[in-house]
C-alpha cells in the first residue's frame, strides 16, 4: 500500500453505499494516508461531522458538473456510487475530470464505478426467467449485452473512455439487490426493503407481481464493501503513486507466436518439447495427507523471477 498521499474523491458519501464505503475507507490500515474529498447532498451538520474525520466535504449534487469535474481533475483515485447507475452526465464529468489529471501528470489514474445487475434483468413480469447465470469471467458473456438494457448506455461510455485514454484505469461494479445494515454516517437502510416493507404497509399484505417466480442475486452491504476495499487496493498497488514501474528489460509488451520455422533457433532443447506441450493434474492424496499451497502463485513469483535472472546475467 502507498505511503505517498492518495487523494480521494468519493460520490454518494451520505448515501447507504458510498457511507458505507467511506467508513471503510476511514478504517483502512493507510487512511492516514488518504486525503478524501466526499460531495455530498446535506446540510451543515453533515459537513461539520465529515470534517470532524477529516473529510473534505464538497456541498453538491450530480448536476454540479464543474465542481464534480475539477474534484476528478485533483484526484488519484473516483469512487462514484451516488445514482451513478444511470447517470451519464455525471460519468461525463468524472471521465472529463480524470481525463485532465493524465494530461497533466502523465500518471494513470482510478475510477470505480457502481452499476448494478439490473443491466442483467430480464423483463419476465414475476415469471421464471431463463437459466441464464452471467459470469464475469466470461467478458464475452458481459460484452454481448444490448445496449437498450438498464445501465449499458453509462457502462459503455466509461468502457470506451479507458479504451481512448489508457491511463484511465476504470472498473465497473455491478452490485445485486444489497441488504443489511449500512455502516455510514447518516443512511443505513436498503431504499429495496424499505420500499417492500413500506409498501406491504400501505396494502395491509404481501404482494407478488405475477406468480413471483422471478429471482435476484443479493450481497451483504459489509461483503459490498470488502469487494470495493479488495477493488481499491488492487487497483492502487497497480496504478497507484507507490506502483512499481515498468522495468524496461523488453521493449515492447506485445506477446506474438513464434514462426515455425524460427522455433528451433529460438528456443533450444528441452524447452522447444516444454513449451510446446501440455501437462495438468492434482495432487488429491497429498491434500487428504494435510498439504495445502499457500506460496505466490506462479504468476504473483514472476517478478521476483526477472529480477534473480536479470541480476545473474550481470554478474
């Protein structure tokens, strides 16, 4: 994690996921090293207790564009979860913002923004819908959403932002039906249960729409929260003032196949068999027997790898 100062700047902070989210960003084992920037809907008592953790608040809401923007343009790392679902313009701004940040600094900079599965929904009217399970593993499955469902018109936006300015580093969260107790300063309570509750209320029963065969996934608010903390310091450890810089030892970054008739010069025996062939298996009997892996993965130990051969050639 940095030990640089990170500047952070967060939407929705008085809401049920952006409070939550800040309380674990003011819980984080760097947070001394944070300096966030919350804008916020509120009066001035909110903006006395947000100071009072040694948070900057910005009084605003999503169609304070300059504010929003010039917020971005002075920070390493946007967090936007106030009605970020279906907001573009707002999206427009943090992008323009971040945007400008690259332009002056040259470094890379961090946008996480919250979506949700709603862009997932099919409209089966309390039907059973089809079997359909998207997996994010799958981007082909993701990529081939159209474009007329809920949330795809903002999605795509920021998805072609990273395309055209490489060192806008954005993730897209996709957050289910979340319940639980939020961990935020003000509002803590889901607007979905709250709704249903509220609604049963004014009836006087429960109701369905249709035969209520349809299904949601949900997520715990504190789980949300890990995913977005686990999201941050990812994309910092990458991306971040502290982020180690490419070393330089190659050129270029492209992985390209090797003619069939260079293979034999390039790559020597036994490592023209290795490389060209497959092997995969488990160790079963060893686990039941207690053994459990817990070095670096092969991938996390290359680096460490470089460095030793880099080294070894000097001498």
């Amino acid at each position: 994690m940095s030990s640089k100062q990170i500047n952070i700047f967060l939407t929705g902070a008085t809401g049920y996921i952006g409070g939550s989210i800040l309380t674990g960003l003011l819980n984080h084992p760097n947070a001394s090293n944070f300096k966030i920037t919350a804008l916020i809907r509120g009066d001035e008592s909110r903006v006395k207790k947000l100071e009072s953790l040694g948070v900057t608040p910005v009084v605003g809401s999503n169609d304070s564009h300059d504010i929003i923007e010039k917020a971005a343009s002075q920070s390493d790392v946007v967090i936007h979860t106030a009605d970020s679902a279906d907001d573009l313009p707002s999206a427009k701004s943090i992008v323009s913002g971040l945007n400008k940040r690259t332009q002056t600094t040259g470094k890379p900079v961090i946008y996480i923004h919250t979506s949700g599965t709603g862009v997932l929904a099919e409209d089966v009217r309390g039907k059973r819908g089809s079997n359909t399970v998207y997996n994010d593993l799958d981007p082909d499955q993701i990529n081939g959403l159209a474009e007329i469902q809920i949330h795809r018109n903002v999605d795509l936006f920021i998805i072609n932002a990273a395309q055209v300015n490489p060192l806008l580093k954005s993730v897209i969260v996709l957050p289910s039906v979340i319940y639980g107790t939020g961990m935020g300063l003000f509002k803590r309570q889901t607007i979905v249960f709250v709704k249903l509750i509220q609604i049963a209320l004014q009836q006087g029963k429960l109701g369905l729409i249709g035969p209520g065969e349809a299904t949601w996934d949900n997520v715990h608010i504190d789980d949300l929260v890990d995913a977005y903390i686990i999201l941050f310091n990812e994309l910092l450890a990458a991306y971040g003032p502290d982020a180690k810089p490419d070393k330089g030892y190659i050129q270029s970054s492209k992985v390209a196949s090797i003619p069939d008739d260079e293979i034999n010069t390039v790559f020597p025996e036994p490592f023209r068999w290795f490389l060209g062939t497959q092997s995969n298996a488990t160790a079963q009997r060893l686990r039941k027997l207690g053994w459990k892996p817990y070095r670096p993965s092969v991938l996390d130990a290359i680096e460490q790898e470089v460095d030793a051969t880099i080294s070894e050639n000097k001498n």
